[in-house]
C-alpha cells in the first residue's frame, strides 16, 4: 500500500483542528508571569507566559485587548483565559488570550494603581502645584450630573452657607464611555472662557466602575492643567479616586465639597459681631483717654490764666539766664587762669630768657646753630645773638676741650 504523503501545512492544519476541537484545550485559565512582552503597532500583544518549569507563547488581538484596563509589563503576574491552538504557519502552539486579568487583583484596581504611580512619577500628585483655595468665591462652577442628588445638595449647602457665591452648573455625564470626554471638555471650557473662581468636579457614591471617570488619565491631567483651583468631590468617604489626588483639594463627599469651598455665614457673622464689639472697646478707651487729656489741659495753668502762666515762664527764664551767664563768668576765668599758667610755662622755657641772663647762640652764616667746633673753621664768619640783638664776627680760633 502507497504511503500518503502530507505538506507541512496540512500537518499542521490538521494539529489545529484537533487541538481545537479539544475542549479541555478551550477556555484555558493560566497563572503564570509575562516575560518577552511586545505591543505591535497593528494593535495586538505578543508575551511569553511562563512560571517555574515551563514557558508558554501567548497572543492577544487588538479587539481583545481593547477591554484591557490595565497595562501589561514584564514581570506581571496573570490569570489568562483562553484556548490552545497551533499557527500553521510557523507549526508552534500558543495560547490565543481573550481576557487577561492580575493575578490576585482585580482589573480595576491594578489599572488604578499603575495610573497612580506613573502620575505621581510625573509630579502631578506634588504639593507645590496645587493651588489655594479662594476662601470668598464669588463664582463656582459645578462640573457633574445634572440628574444626580449630589448637585442639589451641593446647591442646598451652598445657598445656606453663602448666599452671595454664584452658582454655574456645568452638567455632564458621570459614568460611562463618554463620561470622562465630557469631563475633559468641562474643565477646558470653564478654565477657557473663565466661568468661575473655583470648580467642584465629582459626583455620588457608587461602585468602583460607576466611580472609574474619574479614574481616567485625561480627567487627571485635565484637573491638573487648570488655573482655576479644583475641589474633588467623588463618592463617599472611603471612596479614592485619582481625580482625588491630583486636584487641589480633595473633599470626602460632594456635601462636603459644598461646606469646603465657601464660609459659613453663621460663623461669619459671629466673627463681625466680636469685631464690632472689639471696635467698641478700643473706641471706648480711646473716647476716656482723650476726655482725661482734655480735662487735664483745661485745668493746667495756661488755659486758666494765660498772663500769670507767662509771668511763671518769665521767671523762669530769667533765673535760666542768670545761671547761665553764672557759669559762663565762670568758664571764662578758668580758662584765663589756664592760659596764664601756660604762658608762664612757656616763657620759662624760651630761649630769650636764656640769652636775658647773659648767654649768647652762635650761629653759622647759612643761620645753623653751633653746637660743636666741628662745625666751624678759623676765618669763618658767625653770628651771636644776645638778649637784645646780634653780633657778627670772624672766628680767629678754634680750641677742643682737653677731657
């Protein structure tokens, strides 16, 4: 009998029709980590699933991986669900996924908590950009349902607490594919026509996928590059969300969103009435020193009897005068006795009191004084100055002391 023989191809479109006819081969759940993973730009993800012993190719097509919330990365721990089949092309088996879920988490969260990270990577969780807060809005801008209870107790809240603030709605849906467009588009359009002086962005309680707009990366980076400061208000007090920390304020609740952005008017009318009553006390003591000072000049002598006030101020000036001319007298004959003292100190010390007792001074024709022999020679002329005038002379001779 002749042997048939067989393509490669119809191998392996024969292999695949039998592994997928094999039910235990369709709706696989496997665990394992992603290694070798690559996202082609025709929309489908190429990975390896492999876990201690074993390694398995994996493929998930665009349309698939479209559900995805979360993004894959090497070293992802995954649950994929899908079947076993062979590619004829190149003869290998794979995994062809439908789903993809993280291992020990849901799809949900581990998007949220990738979001957080690489937008905190960013900065844009940091406290140095947030804005303050203004603490008397005139205007706030609501960005949420129209339909919803929050808004009309945001609106209750607000009329009680500050009637002066105006209110401007800006209705979009909370929830849904379209939710985090409108959203967006919100926040642009109030920042660019400038609607307001503060927006309160959020919406009710609900599950994590009636919360997941606000979750969602352009609502955060949309509250982030607004100038106008941003409250978020979303869900309850458990609920966090990444609008929460990306805005500038973060309110547990919508209610509290509404008490947050502008004052109490109760609270503020207390304050006036201590101010008032503080400006009182301050007026009050001012009103009695200025009576004591009134009442101390209208009894002070000047006011009383202006000319007896003057005769006292003339007496007193004149006794001022006659001190002072006192201690000038004084001064003066002091220094006079210090000059004389000095004069005689002087004189005692003056040449010419030398020369009255019968001494002379030599000096040379150029007016030197002679101090030594060694200054003069026989024949040279000199000068001798005595107590009532001088005397010239030639130098006949010069004799050195025998010592």
């Amino acid at each position: 009998m002749e042997q048939k023989i067989l393509s490669v191809l119809q191998v392996n479109e024969y292999i695949r029709s039998v592994m997928d006819a094999d039910s235990l081969l369709t709706g696989l759940a496997i665990r394992g980590e992603i290694s070798n993973y690559k996202l082609y730009p025709s929309g489908h993800h190429y990975f390896t699933l492999k876990d201690e012993g074993s390694a398995l190719r994996c493929v998930m097509f665009r349309g698939n991986a479209a559900r995805l919330r979360f993004r894959l990365d090497n070293g992802m721990k995954v649950v994929a669900v899908g079947k076993i089949s062979v590619f004829p092309r190149d003869g290998a088996y794979q995994l062809y996924c439908s789903n993809l879920a993280v291992d020990g988490m849901g799809d949900l969260h581990a998007a949220f908590e990738q979001l957080k990270a690489n937008l905190a990577a960013e900065g844009l969780f940091d406290p140095a950009h947030k804005k303050s807060i203004p603490a008397f809005p005139k205007t706030i801008g609501i960005i949420t349902s129209s339909a919803g209870a929050a808004v009309h107790d945001m609106l209750r809240i607000l009329n009680k607490r500050y009637p002066l603030v105006k209110v401007r709605l800006l209705p979009v849906r909370v929830q849904g594919a379209e939710a985090p467009g409108e959203i967006v588009a919100a926040i642009r359009y109030a920042n660019q026509f400038k609607l307001a002086d503060l927006l309160i962005v959020g919406r009710g309680g609900g599950s994590i996928e009636d919360l997941w707009a606000f979750n969602d990366e352009l609502v955060a980076r949309a509250i982030y590059a607004s100038d106008i400061p941003v409250i978020s208000a979303v869900g309850h007090e458990p609920d966090v969300t990444i609008s929460d920390y990306v805005a500038d304020l973060r309110a547990a609740t919508p209610s509290n969103a509404a008490e947050l952005a502008v004052p109490d008017q109760d609270a503020l009318r207390q304050t006036m009435d201590s101010m008032v009553t503080a400006m009182e006390t301050a007026l009050s003591r001012q009103l009695k020193a200025s009576r004591r000072q009134l009442e101390m000049l209208a009894s002070s002598p000047a006011l009383i009897s202006p000319v007896e006030y003057l005769h006292q101020r003339r007496n007193i000036l004149e006794l001022l005068e006659n001190r002072l001319t006192a201690a000038q007298s004084r001064n003066v004959h002091l220094l006079r006795q210090r000059y004389l003292t000095a004069t005689a100190k002087l004189d005692a010390l003056s040449p010419l009191k030398v020369l009255s007792r019968g001494y002379a001074m030599a000096q040379t024709g150029e007016g030197t004084v002679v101090r030594s022999i060694g200054q003069i020679n026989v024949g040279d002329e000199i000068l001798l100055k005595v107590s009532d005038g001088e005397i010239s002379a030639n130098v006949c001779n010069v004799k050195e002391d025998a010592i």
